[in-house]
C-alpha cells in the first residue's frame, strides 16, 4: 500500500541501525492492518540524539523505538515514564503526545508476554540464572520477578552491574561472579542470557550445561544468528529452547499499539517472515 500525505509516522532510532530487523516487523503489521503510516530507519549519532528527539514530533511522528546506544539517554530525555522504564532506568519505545515525549520500556511487558506464550507456566516459580547486567538483563529481572520467579541470580563479568541489579530489585536477586556461572547453573530452571556474546561478530558463550536439569529451558534474546551456539548446546543436550524473536515480536507489539491505535498480534505467519528476513541478508 502506498502512503498519503498524512501518513501516521514511527521508526527505530540507533546508531547503527542498518541491522534492526524493526522495520520489517512493524512494516508487517502497517501492511496486514491496511495502515497509511510507515516506520522507517532512524540512523542518529549519540551526540544527535537529544535535538532528533526534539525534532522528530514537529516532523510529524507518533514516536520511536530506541535501540543501542540510547536506551539510557531516552530515560533522561523524557518527561514521563511508564513503570517498566522507571524500574529499569532505560527507554526502548518513546510516544510523542501533546508536546509531550512519553518513555516507555515494552521490553519488560514483551519479556513477560514471550515467558507466558513459550515457557511452561510451572516454571513460572522457581530459579533463574541471568547472563549480563546491562540494560536488556534489568528488563528481563524485571520481568521474572513480575512473572514471580523466586530467585534469579545476575551472572556478570563485571560483578558491580550484578550488585547494582539486586539493589534495584531487591534480596530474590542474587549476583554472582562471571567465573561461578557454572555452579550457578546447577539446579536453575531457566538460564537466560542478555549479553552480547553469541551475536554475530562476538566471542560465544562458553558455558557447561551439564548441570541445568533436564526440564530446564534455555533463553537466548539475541536474534542474530537466531540459532546461537547457545542454543545449540542446549538442544543437544535435549533441554527446550526460545530465541530471541519472541522477545522482539512480544515488545514490538506494544510499541505498536501505542502509536497506531491497533493492536497488532504475533503470529507463527510474522515469524517466518523474520525468519525469511534474517536468511536473506
Ligand atoms: P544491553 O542494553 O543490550 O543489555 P549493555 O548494557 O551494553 O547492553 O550490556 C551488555 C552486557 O553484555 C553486559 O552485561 C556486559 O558485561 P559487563 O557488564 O561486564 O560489560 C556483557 N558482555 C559484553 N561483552 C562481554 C564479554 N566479552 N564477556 C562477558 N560479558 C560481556
């Protein structure tokens, strides 16, 4: 479908963002819901991203998703927050509202809605070993404890951001030492990991998995390889596997319905969509 003149408009802010597989999920959804809107990639350098956020509404925009590096940035530059950003001080999705730049964290709530579709829900009450510190692991703790997840220990390598994620969510967080993730595995019923290692271009996750029970399921939110080796290992060792399209789908969603008035839903069409996106590139 072609765009009028009054096209509603939203995109993903980053830098870089020739990567975001954002365009081809929301652009999914404007054609399904016969939409005259466009989402569009936002390139913005760090140091232009406070005059983009002025901008962007006088140039007609619903809002924006926010993407690495300026997730932290977002938070300080909106006015108002929803409770997600407020408890994980980072912005990933921003609507524009009376001259108004509202921050809004849909990783926690996408998190959760992935958990509630893909994992089992006896799960749901036990332990959870989180890899990482950063932005994307305080959505994720976020969403475990709002899931009720009795413990959940923060493996980090740099062991401050671990301590700093208990005392943000208080004493079900456990922070452990990156060279303990090992014995940390033992007896956890899921393992979820938020770092960037796996991506495509960075070291692997080295991990033993021999320890995690065999009704353990293993959590990657990198999408890219959407086969980690991660992954791998854990299938191999029979153990049930999510990647991270059902995070990016779930987040999505809500971002959406916050600048098109439509709620979009995830489906196993849209998902082989990305799927056929990221074999393509
Ligand atoms: P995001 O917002 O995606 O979470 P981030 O805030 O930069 O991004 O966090 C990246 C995470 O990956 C951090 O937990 C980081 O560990 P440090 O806190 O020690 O930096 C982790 N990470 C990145 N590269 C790593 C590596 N080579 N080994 C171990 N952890 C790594």
């Amino acid at each position: 479908m072609t765009i009028s003149g009054e096209a509603k408009l939203a995109g993903v802010s980053g830098w870089p963002v020739a990567h975001s597989l954002s365009p081809r999920l929301h652009g999914y959804w404007i054609a399904e819901h016969r939409l005259d809107a466009a989402y569009v990639p936002l390139a913005i350098a760090p140091e232009d991203f406070a005059p983009a956020l002025t901008m962007l509404p006088k140039l007609g925009f619903r809002g924006i998703n926010v993407t690495l590096p300026h997730k932290e940035a977002a938070f300080r530059l909106t006015s108002e927050h929803d409770p997600a950003a407020l408890a994980t001080g980072a912005v990933n999705t921003i609507v524009f509202d009376k001259g108004k730049a509202i921050g809004r964290n849909t990783d926690v709530l996408g998190f959760s809605a992935m958990l509630r579709d893909q994992v089992p829900q006896s799960l749901m009450s036990k332990t959870a070993v989180v890899l990482g510190a950063g932005g994307a692991a305080r959505a994720v703790v976020g969403a475990l404890q709002s899931m009720g997840l009795a413990h959940v220990k923060v493996v980090n390598r740099t062991p401050e951001k671990a301590v700093a994620i208990r005392e943000l969510f208080g004493t079900s967080v456990d922070p452990i030492p990156w060279n303990d993730a090992n014995a940390a595995l033992a007896g956890a019923d899921l393992l979820v990991n938020t770092t960037s290692l796996g991506m495509r271009g960075q070291p692997d996750l080295d991990f033993d998995l021999s320890s995690l029970p065999g009704h353990a399921v293993v959590i990657d939110i990198v999408y890219r390889p959407l086969e980690t080796t991660l992954l791998t290992q854990a299938k191999h060792r029979g153990l049930r596997t999510v990647d991270g399209l059902g995070m990016l789908m779930h987040q999505a969603r809500l971002a959406f319905a916050g600048w098109f008035g439509v709620e979009p839903k995830v489906t196993p069409t849209l998902r082989a969509h990305l799927v056929a996106a990221l074999k393509a590139r």
